[in-house]
C-alpha cells in the first residue's frame, strides 16, 4: 500500500482541525475490515474552491475575503453542510469541518455526503448592508459548485435564516427559478422547516437524556455545565432547565458565570439578546479566570461552541463525569485519551450534534414535495432518529469494546466506503 501523502498546500498548519481528523480517522482504521483498503479517500477531500469576496464597504472603500468550500465526499449523495463568518476560519478548519459532515450525515443516516463553508471574517464588524453584499457575493462565487442536488449550504457559526434567505435568492436569481432547495435553516415563510432552528440544541438534549439515562442519571437535578450560549448552548440550556437539570455554568466569548443553585436560563437568554453576551447577569457570579469554567463541579459538560476546545491542558481537570459534544470537534485525540483514563464519558458531536442536519434533511424533502410537516411531527421523527442512532452506535461500542467517537466513525466511515466500493472507480 502506498503511504498516504499529507495534502501539499496545508503542511504548514501540523496541528490544525484537519490533522485532528485524520488522527480520527487513523484511530477507526484497524476496524473497518476490507474497506480499509479505501481509506484514503477520507483523507482527500473531493473538492475545495477558495473564493475572493469583494466588496464594498458603506464608507466607499473596498474590502477583501476569503471564502472557502469544501465538498469532502459526495459517495452517499449531495454535498450538506453548514457555513461559518468568523474572523479565525481557516482552509484546515473547513476541511475538517466538510469531513466530520460526512461521517455524521452517514452515522445518522441522512442521504448526504459532508460539505462545509465559511468566510474569514468578524460579522459583527459589518453593517448589515455590507454582510448581505458579502454573503451575495460569496454565494454568487460558491454558485458553479452548490445545488439542490449537488451540494446544500446550511447555517453554522455566526449565520442564521436571514443569511440563508439571501443564500437563497441570490441562487435563485441567478439561475432564473426560485429554487428553495439550494440551502436548508431559511425562514418558514421561505420554505424553511418549523423545529429546525432550534433542532441541533434539541439534538443534544435528546442524546443527553438518553446518555443519562443509561449511565444512571437522573436529568431532574443534574448538574449541566455549558460552553457556548448561542443557537445549539442557549437552546440546550433551555430544554434541559425545562427538565428540571441544573445549568450550573455558562461560558460565551466574553465571560464564564456560575450559580450552583442553578441559572435562570429564560432570564439568561433575555439578558444575552438585549446585550449580546452572558456577562454582566444579575443571576449569577462571574468567574474571575474564564478557563475556570473548565473546573466546574457538574455531571455533564456541553462544549458547544468551536473545535479544540478540551484539549490535554485542561482534559485532567474536568469533574462531569459526561462530555456531550454540541459543537463540531471541541475535543482532541490527546484529550479524549484523558478523558477515557479518566473514565469520562464522551458522546462525540457526529451523533450528539446531529439533529441540526436531520431537521435541514426534513425541510430538503419538504421543499421538494412542496408539503410541509407540522412541528410535532419533525420533532418525533428527530427524537426517533437521533435515539436510533444514538443506540446502534452504543451497542457497538460495547461489543467492540471501544469509545463512543470510535464506534460512531465505524458506523459512519463503513457506510461512506460501502458506497465507495459499490460506485467503483472511474474510469
Ligand atoms: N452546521 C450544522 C452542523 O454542523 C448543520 C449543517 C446542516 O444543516 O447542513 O451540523
């Protein structure tokens, strides 16, 4: 077997996102029988376009970004994925993004391949004039490769059904049909889906209670400490407060808070829409070093925000004795050795986070129907989907003997190269 050769244009990024998948992906190997013959094709991402967004800023002046998207594999059907604003996003980072989308979208058994896109840039630091022209722009530029049925952008960090709608017409416009099957997370009123704004939240606190359930744990009084208090964080806090959990600790981009008798969340998310951060809350004491929220009495931590987060500096502090990952990569191989020493449980984000992804498949079928479901009807497909995978990805855990993330990537790492194998190569 020829050894594989790192992809040129990233060697000078060695401990980037990409490199903590492909240790992933190197840990799941030796488990995937004959279909490791076919591992590569995990480890080559089947399509990168790096755009130029001009545009013009309300003072006359011009302003460039990087645009990025990657269409990771498309063996079990179109490109899904979301895309990310944010001023640290990085080729690396998308690649690895692009490819945990496609291990989740086949370990929950959605009928995708795994794409991601983002731009390298601080929204807050535009007008909402100038991020509507930059995500124009950027759609117009992404356009030769995106489609209903090649490749569907979603939203991620720091983008939200206003951008989709732009996504959407922007597509539309330049193709002469309104096509509202280009992106999922739009507005309701523009064939988006009822329950899918808040269906990655309302994935992990499904998963959450599951996992809870099997490791003997009550959700009424636990302790839930929670990393990122955005669209996955605030409404993860939200539902597990309504269970009767105690969301003891919130970190965002500008403080951690505390409060052991446990936080009003309706009051916190009131605070966080009108100032934009948790800090300065009323109902809780800020943590004078923001890296103490790592330390936090709990029984079950929710990293929901970016990767590289639990890392082997903070991995042995940790006291929940359960990781649910909300965000896409928020733990290292190096941490997830600790935390399994440790005999902390991790519930790894292509499961955990999933239900995003589920709900943008519900409201692709819906668009292209043209029928629409009711709310309670997407959340009970959801809740179904989610356990069942959450379950088999369980069992095979325990037969084989190895982590959550392990058996979660044998499942999804297996159906993506069966299907590698039954297309064949071409020519
Ligand atoms: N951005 C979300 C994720 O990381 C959802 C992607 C989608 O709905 O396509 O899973």
């Amino acid at each position: 077997m020829v050894a594989y050769q790192p992809l040129s244009f990233l060697q000078s990024q060695p401990c980037g996102p990409w490199e903590v998948y492909l240790e992933q992906i190197d840990r799941v190997t030796p488990h995937l029988g004959h279909l490791a013959r076919w591992i590569d094709t995990l480890k080559h991402p089947k399509r990168i376009l790096i755009v130029d967004v001009p545009i013009e800023r309300d003072d006359g002046s011009i302003a460039h970004f990087e645009g990025y998207r990657v269409q990771h594999n498309t063996s079990r059907g179109p490109g899904k994925g979301g895309v990310r604003f944010h001023q640290d996003v990085t080729l690396s980072e998308v690649m690895a993004l692009s490819a945990w989308m496609t291990v989740k979208n086949a370990a929950v058994n959605v009928p995708y391949g795994g794409a991601k896109g983002g731009i390298r840039v601080d929204p807050k630091q535009l007008s909402m004039a100038e991020l509507q022209r930059m995500t124009r722009r950027y759609t117009s530029e992404i356009q030769i490769i995106i489609g209903p049925m090649k490749d569907i952008p979603a939203p991620d960090v720091n983008t939200n059904e206003q951008i989709m709608a732009w996504m959407m017409d922007t597509y539309s416009v330049n193709e002469g049909s309104t096509t509202t099957g280009v992106v999922t997370g739009k507005p309701v009123s523009l064939g988006g889906s009822l329950g899918r704004q808040e269906a990655t939240g309302r994935g992990v606190f499904v998963v959450g209670c599951e996992v809870a359930a099997l490791r003997g744990l009550d959700v009424a009084g636990m302790r839930v400490a929670i990393q990122g208090f955005g669209n996955v964080g605030g409404v993860a806090a939200r539902l597990f407060a309504q269970s009767g959990a105690l969301v003891v600790a919130i970190q965002d981009h500008e403080a951690a808070i505390v409060n052991e008798g446990g936080i009003d969340v309706n009051a916190l998310l009131g605070h966080a829409r009108s100032s934009g951060s948790v800090a300065g809350f009323a109902g809780a004491t800020r943590l004078d070093n923001r890296d103490e929220f790592w330390e936090i009495d709990c029984d079950m931590l929710i990293p929901a925000a970016l990767e590289q987060q639990i890392t082997a500096a903070n991995a042995g502090k940790i006291k929940a004795s359960i990781v649910l990952e909300g965000a896409n990569g928020p733990t290292t191989p190096a941490a997830d050795d600790i935390l399994a020493e440790r005999g902390i449980l991790v519930v790894p984000d292509v499961i955990a986070n999933a239900g995003g992804v589920t709900v943008s498949y519900f409201e692709w079928v819906q668009d292209f129907s043209s029928f629409f479901w009711t709310e309670d009807e997407i959340n009970q497909r959801l809740t179904r989907i989610m356990k069942e995978a959450l379950a088999a990805v369980w069992q095979l855990a325990a037969d084989r003997k190895v982590s959550l993330r392990t058996a979660a990537f044998i499942v999804g790492c297996t159906r993506v190269l069966q299907a590698r194998e039954m297309r064949g190569l071409y020519p």
